[in-house]
C-alpha cells in the first residue's frame, strides 16, 4: 500500500506544477489504474477530463504500441483526433522516466487543445470515420477503388463472398471477413482473377449499396460524430430506398441477401485523396428479425397517388456498424513494392524447391500481379528445412502447394502452374508459348536440361538462372546469352565442393547442403541487386554473392559484364568493378596512356576476368606505354600460390587516350611476344583497350589466335 500511496503522492505533485491544471476528483488505485478528473483552463477554454494511468506507467499500455496516459470526455466525440469511447488521440514520445513523461503528456494535451479544440485544425490526410461497433462480433468488408461514377442517392446491390467466417477465444467470439466482389451494373472490385476464383468457390452472398455522396456524420454536432442510429439516416436515404428495404427485408429478398439471417447494407460516400476523391464505403448489418422502418398508413384523403399507401419512417435502433478496409493494389502495397518492370510482367518460375519457393513469395509480396511456377516434383520432408512449405504439404505437387500459399498472401496475383518438366514439350512450341506470354524467366531449378532449352528459344524477354552452391558459399545469378556455357565457367570458378547430402540411402543422387536462413540471406539480396538494375533502367549483368563471416562480415557482390566470340567458342566474364578500377587509373593518368595485367579464372577459353595488377614500373607518354616487370612477377606467383593455382594471369589491359580502340601494330607484337613466352604460360592472352578522355569511357576486348586479335562482341 505505500508504493500505492507514494505513486499517487508523485501524480497529485506533479499535476499541480501546471498552474493550468486544477485536480477536482480524489485520484484513487482502482484495479490496474490511478484515476482521478482534472479540469484545464488553458487560453480561456475550460475542459474537463478523466484519466488513467497504468500501474506500470511511464510504460504503455500492455495491449497498445503508444498509448500511456488515457485522457478522457464523452462530450468531446466528434472532433479530431477523439476516440470513440471519447479518449484523446496522441501518441506521447516514449520515456522510462515518470515524472518526465506525465508532464510531456499533459503538454501534449494542452497541444490538442489548442489545434483541435480552439482552432479546429485540419489534417492534411483524410481521417476515417469510427462507428462504434458490435460487442460481440466483428464484420469486416474489404474492397477495392471502382470507377469514381456512382451518383448521389443511387441504390442497388452488391455482391461479396464471405472469405472466412470464424470463431474465435473462449466465449466463441464471431469474426468474419468479406470480401467484395463488384456491382450489378459491371463496376468489378480489381481482384486478380486467380483470387475471384477463390472467392466464388466459397459461400457467395448479395448485399445492398447507398450511396449518399456526403460523410454519414450525426446534424448539428460538433466536429465529425458518425451517425450510430437509425432515425439520423432520415437526411442521407431517400423514402425510395427506405420502402424498398422494408418490403425487401419483409418478404422479397431471397437467401441469396442473407447470412445466418442478416443482410450486409454498405453505404458509400466521397473521401479526399492524394488526386482528387475516391468512393468509400461504410458496412451495416441488418438483422432479418429486426426490422429498422416502421409504416404508417396513409389516410386517403391525404393520399397524393393511389399506388402509395403507406409511410415508411426509420426507427431509433442502433446501427450494427461493422467495419471495412479498402485494401485497393496501391494501398496494399503502399508500404513497399518491387520496381513495376518486375510487378508488371508475366513472370515464370522453374524450379519451386528452396529458392523458386521463397522467390516466389519475396515476388508476391513485392506486388507481382502475374505468375507461372513450373515444377514436376513432390514434397517430401527434406523439402522443409529450407523451402517454404509445412506438414501439411508433403505428397502434394510444389506448385499446388505453393500456389495455395500464394493465394493466401496477395489478392493481386494471377497464377498459374505447370507440373510436368519443360522437355515434356515441343521446343518449337515452348518458342512460342514463351515469347509471346512470358517476360521474366526466373530459372531455379538447378538443372542444366533446363538451360540447354532455354539457350534455344533466342527467348525476348529477360532470364535470370539462380543458383546456390553447397553450404551458401555463393549465389549465382546468370542472365543473358549462353546460359548453359556460363554456367560450366562460373561454377567451376566459385564451387569449392561438390553437392554433398544424399536424401537417405540407396539409389539417388547428391544435392546441396545450406540452412533456410542461409539461402534466403542471399536471395534477398540477389532480388535486391536485380530490382535495383531494374529501377535504375541499368543493363543486367549476371553476377556472383559471396559472404565472408571471417575477421570482417563481408557480402561481397560483383557483377560481370559478358562477352563472346561464338566462332573460336571464347567467352568473357569481366568484373564491373574491375572495369571501374580501370577507368579510374586510366583517367588519373590522362593524357597520357596507362596499363596493367588482368588477372582471374580459365576453363578452355572462357575466362573470368577477376581483378587488376598495377604495375611499379613503366614508361608512359601520349601515345606510349611500356610495363615492365618491376614486382608483377611476384605478386602473380603469390596469388596463383594462395588460390591453389585457380587465380592466373589472362592478359593486359592499356588506354588509347581520346581514342580509338583499335589495336596498333605495336599492340599486336606485344601479344605475340606474351603468347609465345614459355614463362608465362598462356598462348591465347587477352586484350583490352581503353578509349579514354576525361568526361568518356569505353573500351573493346581482344584475344590472340592463330596470329591475330579477335575482337569480342
């Protein structure tokens, strides 16, 4: 009872230091609470307010991310930033120092005050109206923006599907979730198809539409108090739709109106967005047994036309509000999406194991609107550590799995599966059906089948081969020609073992080894590196991540721009930042001409350029450079040393400054020299030349064969 005491000792101190504050009520513990009434005379307004602070203030509330101290006057309902139960809305700073918060907090009350109170300040974004809801239940009705047309007092019916229909806690509390599918008259709610679908396989309903043009807000009321009973819609619905309810909810709406014997009215009205208004809708239930219109008949000397014989006035029954959501596509992924070149096209996903099935998701959640997912296999339990399915999945198809776990994710995405392998199909037919309806090709699968038919299909759109090698060492992202050949090059390059789990024993084969969090560790980031190539309008490169969690956390990311030289079956992978490392020594140099030693990674004659060496000693003029040896040597038998042999020396690399980058007798000689030398060990060297000026950068690689500089395209 002292730390009781004390408390309340502390609040009575502390209020009393504003001398805008008088204490009027005995603040009391009353269950988890120190209560009490204060009253405010602040810039000549006088308001009086209850409050609450929790026992374990200057903590929040344990239910509420914000609220802390509850101030609180039902006669303050309709003006901004009041709560229904008539609690003012603010969200103090967070503060474990009492005495510090509760004289924040009365300063941000006396803050609402001033602008909601006296000045009846307006916010710059549209507040929503709160309607107190039903106690024991909810109703939730989400939609989507339609075509801004519906005209004031217009009427009819709408036609939702009741998505999930629930019970929930100990006392069985009703939840419903609808979903709305369009009107009668063709104005459709921007479902994706795939999920209309779904929605009419579950129960389907029609319900009624008003639309009143104006905020269903209570007459002569301060601020912005919502209707909550019947008899204060008289002004917003015409005696039309009043008589139509009656009859209709008397004897001419049919089951297909009702659910568990209700019928669903939203009512509609004009709200101000970014652009001009959108069309919101607020969601009423109407018990069938409840009635909310009376009759009176009209006596005849009264009546004004034959066929109308009676008078339909509403009653003072409370409203069932329950509560709706527009969850239209831009507010859905309002808070963040992929670039609209990716969420825009017709994407295809090969391969739904442990990265197509997270790419899947990361896409979907991105906002991507259409998908076909193409997997031939089932899931098994091994399936699960690492991909996104759970118990209740295996035996089933990866794609209708997945699919089932899409659908509950996005009401925007289209899809659709393929559940056979692609050799299943006529090459000729694929071409086709690829070209002329797929975009993006995400290739997951891993299997060089699948890139030997893409590397056939001369396919228009983009294609990004993914691939994580064993234990997560690396993630491979390969686009662009030659799938197949890139690959053989670039996972001879960063694979340092071999696929190592086999699933069980007998007959099968080896897959890679790598945790969920792994994997998606670096997928997350190999999206990101795509989706910002795309939003930055930069050409796709294919590209390598490697973390490195040794002395220093590490995730090292190049990207590789290609070239090829399809008639000696050559091919180039060349390091951005090695090209960039270049412009920058070539430029510092200007005007005069700079070089150095390309070093990297050879199988045959596909090479991946992986880094510079910087000469110590040349000579150099406008039209001269000469490297001579100085420590190269050196440096390259310690790399080649320390990369067991896979790191070697592949060329040279010079500058022609102000152009252009056609090689010179001289340049051809050198090569010559450098092919024929038994030190070097490389008889086919490469070439690239550097045009350079101060402002521009460009450059042409070469390879010595058969005498002569070929150049790559």
């Amino acid at each position: 009872m002292k730390a009781e005491d004390n408390t309340i000792r502390k609040i009575y101190s502390l209020l009393k230091k504003d001398k805008d504050l008088v204490i009027v009520d005995t603040i009391k513990k009353v269950d988890n609470y120190y209560k009490g009434k204060i009253e405010v005379n602040y810039l000549n307004e006088k308001l009086s307010f209850n409050f609450a602070i929790p026992n374990n203030y200057p903590l929040t509330h344990p239910n509420s991310d914000n609220i802390s101290i509850i101030f609180k006057n039902r006669d303050y309902i309709g003006l901004s930033h009041i709560n229904p139960d008539g609690s003012v809305c603010f969200h103090p700073n967070k503060d474990d120092n009492f005495d510090r918060k509760l004289l924040y907090e009365i300063k941000c009350l006396k803050q609402w005050i001033k602008d909601y109170y006296i000045y009846k300040k307006e916010d710059d974004n549209y507040s929503y109206l709160i309607h107190n809801t039903e106690s024991d239940r909810i109703d939730k009705l989400y939609f989507t923006n339609t075509v801004n047309n519906f005209r004031k007092n217009t009427f009819g019916t709408f036609r939702y599907s009741i998505f999930s229909d629930e019970r929930f806690g100990i006392k069985k509390f009703a939840i419903k979730k609808l979903f709305r599918l369009g009107f009668e008259d063709g104005k459709n709610d921007a479902w994706s198809h795939t999920f209309v679908e779904e929605l009419k396989s579950k129960t389907y309903k029609k319900g009624l539409y008003y639309f009143i043009e104006e905020e269903p807000l209570r007459k002569n009321n301060v601020g912005r108090k919502g209707i909550e009973n019947w008899n204060e819609l008289k002004d917003y619905l015409s005696d039309e739709f009043i008589e139509y309810l009656y009859k209709g909810l008397k004897r001419e709406f049919n089951n297909n109106y009702y659910h568990e014997n209700s019928l669903f009215l939203i009512i509609g009205y004009k709200i101000p967005n970014n652009e001009t208004y959108e069309e919101h809708w607020d969601l009423i239930r109407i018990p069938k047994k409840n009635i909310p219109i009376d009759y009176n008949r009209i006596p005849k000397n009264e009546q004004q036309n034959s066929n109308k014989r009676f008078k339909y006035t509403l009653k003072r029954n409370k409203i069932n509000w329950g509560t709706t959501e527009n969850i239209d596509y831009s507010r859905f992924f309002g808070r963040g999406k992929l670039d609209n070149k990716i969420t825009s096209s017709n994407i295809l996903i090969i391969g739904c194991g442990a990265l197509g099935s997270s790419l899947a998701e990361i896409l979907v959640r991105g906002g991507a609107k259409n998908i076909v997912l193409e997997d031939f296999d089932t899931i098994k339990g091994g399936n699960l550590c690492r991909a996104n399915y759970d118990l209740n999945d295996m035996v089933f198809h990866k794609t209708n799995s997945l699919t089932k776990r899409l659908k509950a994710i996005s009401p925007f995405v289209n899809i659709k599966t393929i559940s056979v392998k692609l050799n299943n199909y006529d090459i000729e037919k694929i071409k086709e059906v690829f070209n002329n309806n797929v975009d993006i090709i995400f290739d997951c699968s891993t299997d060089t089948e699948v890139t030997y038919i893409i590397d056939k299909l001369n396919f228009t759109g983009k294609t990004f081969s993914l691939a994580i090698t064993n234990n997560a060492k690396s993630f491979v992202s390969i686009t662009g020609e030659n799938l197949t050949k890139q690959a053989k090059t670039i996972f001879e390059f960063v694979e340092n073992e071999e696929p190592s789990y086999f699933e069980g024993t007998g007959c099968g084969y080896p897959t890679f080894e790598a945790n969920y969090n792994d994997i998606n560790a670096l997928l997350n980031v190999g999206v990101k590196v795509i989706n910002n190539n795309y939003s930055k309008r930069k050409e796709h490169e294919s590209f390598i991540i490697q973390p490195d969690f040794g002395d220093e956390l590490i995730i090292d990311i190049q990207e590789y721009e290609y070239y090829i030289l399809n008639n000696i079956n050559s091919a180039i992978h060349i390091s951005k930042s090695v090209l960039k490392r270049i412009e920058e020594e070539t430029k510092f140099h200007y005007p005069k001409e700079f070089g150095g030693v390309f070093i990297g990674y050879k199988s045959d004659l596909h090479f991946i350029i992986t880094d510079i060496l910087i000469p110590d000693q040349y000579k150099n003029g406008k039209t001269i450079f000469i490297r001579e040896p100085g420590t190269l040597n050196e440096r390259l038998s310690e790399i080649h040393k320390m990369t067991n042999g896979e790191i070697e020396y592949l060329g040279e690399w010079h500058s022609h400054p102000n152009g252009p980058t056609t090689p010179s007798r001289t340049d051809i000689n050198a090569m010559q020299e450098i092919a024929k030398d038994k030190n070097i060990n490389i008889d086919k060297p490469l070439l690239m030349i550097a045009e350079v000026d101060n402002i521009s950068f460009g450059k042409d690689l070469y390879i010595y064969d058969n005498k002569n500089l070929k150049k790559y395209e």
